[in-house]
C-alpha cells in the first residue's frame, strides 16, 4: 500500500519536529511507499524555516508554502489535491491522530471508499469546545441525511474518491462534512471506527476562535442551501 499524508502547518514551531519524527516512524513499518505533505500556512514563527530543514533530511517529506495565510481547511484542500498515491489521510501537528492507529483504519478499505475516525474521547477539551462540537454535530445531524459519530476528526480516502468529491467549503470544521456528505450523495461507502484522540500538549489551539466557529456555519448553511435548491431542481426536471 502506498499513502500520503497530509499535516497543515501554522505557527507550530513547537510540534513540527516531534510530529514528523512520529509520523515517519508510524509510516515505515506499515507502507511500501509514502509521502508527508506538509503546508505550511504563511507562518509568523521559524514554522517554515523547520519544515525546510525536515524535507532536506527525510526525502518523505514534501512542504507546499502557502503565499498567504489559507486557514486550516484552505491548506487541507491545497495538500490533498497535491497528493500522489492512492491512499490520502491527513493529522494536524499536535499529532491527535497517532498513525499508528492506521492499521486499524486501512483493512476496512475493503469494504468502504472512506475511513472516518471517530473519537473515543475528547482529551483535553475545555467545556466551551465540547459545547461548540456537539452543537455543531446536531445542526449536521438536522440538516442532512448523514448521520455521524464524528465529522471532524482524521478520514482515509481513496484519492480517486477525494478527487471526485470536489469540495467547495475552505473553512476548518465545514470542509470534512461536506465532503463526506457529498460522499453520501454520490453512493460511496463510509465506514466509521473508534480511535483514540490525543490531546495537545505543546503550542496554542485555534479550532475555537469565533471566525473559525462563523465561518463553518455560513459554508453549512450555503451548502444546505445550494443541495436543496439542487435536489428540488432535479425532481422538477423529473416530473415533467
């Protein structure tokens, strides 16, 4: 098996190493060939002086720079269109998703076109965070016809699958959804499985300032939107 994999970089001066170290240590034993793809969001601190270096060191390791700063979601989208072998998944630098738990991911591709990790707990989640994702899991909930555990943490795509998709959201929290909703749309098999969520412990979270909240709910309501208007468009067209 061949995988790529994905890890958005901003101001992680702190993680980067320590999450490349990792990573390549989990990716070894487990694929024939791989490729860390990391983008790097127009970093304020030596982020991007210390990606340089890594790629220098391990030819795994691939850095797209960011001219300007894209978010989370933007660079997500950036590294997976970048992606070159069939497999794609994507962490972030604080490492929450230990590769590692990859083997128990992969042998469901046999049955499924997407993987999605769900997280068995919240480690390290203040009260504010665990309000903000379970309404936002209730508003998906409401809203569309997917009904899942988890949206928003670690999924394994076939890239062909990925690249099919052609997802539009480029804010932090709405760019999975969509994608795995439109997914759905598209009869692909989504298959889900419990894995083990891993806490920060070095640099500053950014998944729960109010734009990164705003901005997930104006793309949820746009693509809400845009689907129903599609769905009762196509059902005209069908009537007559």
């Amino acid at each position: 098996m061949e995988i790529s994999v994905v890890f958005p970089a901003y101001n992680e001066e702190m993680n980067l190493e320590s999450a490349m170290t990792r990573a390549l240590e989990a990716l070894r034993p487990q694929f024939s060939a791989f490729e860390v793809i990391i983008v790097e969001d127009a970093s304020t601190d030596s982020t991007g002086a210390l990606c340089d270096r890594s790629a220098a060191v391990h030819p795994e390791i691939r850095v797209l720079h960011n001219p300007k700063n894209l978010g989370q979601g933007g660079s997500l989208v950036r590294g997976l269109g970048e992606a070159r072998y069939d497999l794609v998944i994507h962490n972030a630098m604080d490492y929450p998703f230990d590769l590692r738990d990859l083997s128990r991911m992969t042998p469901l591709l046999e049955r499924a076109d997407i993987v999605v990790a769900a997280r068995r707990s919240r480690a390290g989640y203040s009260p504010y965070r665990v309000l903000t994702s379970v309404v936002h899991r209730a508003l998906l909930h409401l809203l569309f016809p997917l009904h899942l555990r988890d949206y928003s943490f670690v999924r394994l795509y076939r890239r062909s699958v990925w690249e099919a998709l052609k997802v539009e959201a480029r804010s932090t929290a709405f760019v999975a959804p969509e994608a795995l909703i439109r997914a759905y749309d598209l009869g692909y098999r989504i298959e889900e499985v419990e894995i083990e969520y891993h806490a920060r412990t070095a640099g500053v979270a950014t998944s729960g300032k109010p734009k990164v909240i705003l901005h997930p709910l104006r793309d949820m309501f746009r693509f809400w939107w845009r689907r129903r208007v599609g769905k009762t468009r196509g059902a005209r067209r069908t009537a007559r």
